[in-house]
C-alpha cells in the first residue's frame, strides 16, 4: 500500500542532489570509515599504536584549521 509522505518533489529532487553531493565528496563509504575506525581501535588496544584522546583531538583540529588558513 502506497504512503503519501507529505514531501513535495521540489524538496525530494533537493535531497536527492545533496546526497550525491555528499558521495562526491566522501573519500569513502560509511561502512568502510567504520570498518578502518574498528581497525584502529584494536589496534589501540593491543599497543599497537598509541591512545589518543578526546584533547589530543581537539588539538588535531586546531593545527589543521591553522594549517588551512595558510
């Protein structure tokens, strides 16, 4: 049975060019960010690479916003 979702065809057409936007722009897919985030973690918690955290990121971000503004 068919539901009517109340969306015109204006806003479904803008939906839809965001999403490919948005696939243009990804490097990868969901699944595979998630896969490689699962990865680190392990690797994390075996030693294998060292912990990061939450301030470690923070600080990540501000350098590459500096590094940007170059």
């Amino acid at each position: 049975m068919y539901k009517k979702t109340g969306k015109s065809k204006v806003v479904e057409k803008e939906e839809q060019v965001m999403s490919v936007a948005a696939n243009l722009e990804r490097p990868c897919t969901i699944l595979e960010s998630i896969i490689q985030s699962c990865k680190e973690v392990k690797n994390m918690r075996e030693g294998k690479t060292p912990k990061r955290s939450l301030n470690d990121l923070f600080a990540n971000i501000e350098k590459w916003s500096k590094e940007e503004e170059r």
